[in-house]
C-alpha cells in the first residue's frame, strides 16, 4: 500500500471522502520533510481530533496512531509538556499566580510551540483554534479578570495650622470665632433687609 501525499493545496476532508481525508490528513502528520507547513499539520490534526466522535473501532486506532505516534503528534506533545510544567504554579496556588504563570510560560515558548498550544486553546473553555494574538489576549483577559480592584488612595486634609507647622513655620493666627447673634443683630439685619428691598 502506497502512502497518501499531501500537496500545499490540499486540505484534509476538503473531497468530502472521509477514508480519503484520513489518508492525508494522516500523511500530513507523518511528514518529515518540511513540504508540509505547520498551519497544515494544525488543520490535519484538528481534522482527526474532531473525526475521533464518529470513528468506529477500527478507525480509532487508526486516528489514535496518527494522533499519539506521528510524528506532528511527538511535536505537539512535547509543546504541551513544557507549557504545562512551565504553566504549573502548584497546587495551592490562588488568583492571579496562576494567571500570571501560565501567561509568563506562554511567552516563554518557541513559536512553533506558541502556534500549537494556542491552536489547541490549552486552559481555556473549547472553542475553535486561535492565532497566537488571539490566544494571548484570551491569557491576558484571564489575567485581568482575576486582579484585585484597585484600591482608593487614601487622602488627607491638612488645616492651614498643620502645614505651616510641615514647613516649619509658625502656625498662623487661628480666626476669631464668629461672633454669636444677639436679638439686636438680627432685628439691624430685619431692618436692613426690609430698607434695601
């Protein structure tokens, strides 16, 4: 039996004959050659992980080789291996360590391994594949969601008194209280009122 070849132009599924796709999105995985580019083995192995579902048995075991033995499949377990022990901030780890941990061991990575995990959504809800900006912007709104609100600063007001004595001046004179009101002073002030209206 020959091997399936996979060409720059061709997409796993895209005949619409499952065997056929397996074929070569199959043979995708197993390239050594670098005629196959890393978005292509990514939608190869998207393709097989999304057919395992439906597959009977014996096409199982063949998805599972294909997915576990290839060897795109070594490169993508040896990426997930080092995002996840360099992403493990321990087990009584609280928010946001490991949100800040997991984003410093995503920067940390090559970018072919960046490519693969955030192709791969590791640590997020499913969703479909996302570029390396968008993963990392899932990484940071993670991050964001998990900080402590920022605190008020707290403020004080100094009196003229307190000041001048931080500048080491003398304390100015305090005012003269204000003068209490009489029942003289508010029949003058009646008065005035009533004379200017």
């Amino acid at each position: 039996m020959t091997t399936p070849t996979i060409s720059a132009n061709v997409r796993p599924f895209a005949s619409g004959d499952p065997a056929g796709g397996v074929a070569v999105a199959t043979a995708a995985l197993n390239d050594t050659t670098g005629a196959v580019g890393l978005g292509q083995k990514l939608t190869a192995y998207h393709a097989l992980s999304s057919r395992w579902a439906g597959a009977d048995q014996g096409e199982r075991e063949t998805l599972a080789d294909a997915l576990t033995e290839s060897p795109f499949a070594k490169t993508v377990q040896s990426a997930l291996n080092t995002f996840t022990r360099a992403a493990w901030a321990g087990a009584d780890a609280v928010p946001p360590a490991p949100q800040i941990r997991m984003k410093a061991a995503f920067e940390g990575l090559s970018e072919t391994d960046q490519t693969i995990v955030a192709s791969l959504n590791v640590g997020m809800p499913k969703a479909s594949p996302s570029s390396v900006e968008d993963y990392r912007g899932k990484l940071q709104s993670a991050l964001d969601a998990v900080q402590p609100a920022p605190r008020p600063q707290d403020t004080v007001t100094l009196s003229p008194e307190a000041r001048a004595r931080m500048a080491g001046q003398p304390a100015p004179e305090p005012a003269p209280p204000p003068t209490a009101a009489t029942p003289e002073l508010g029949a003058a002030i009646s008065a005035y009122g009533k004379a200017a209206g």
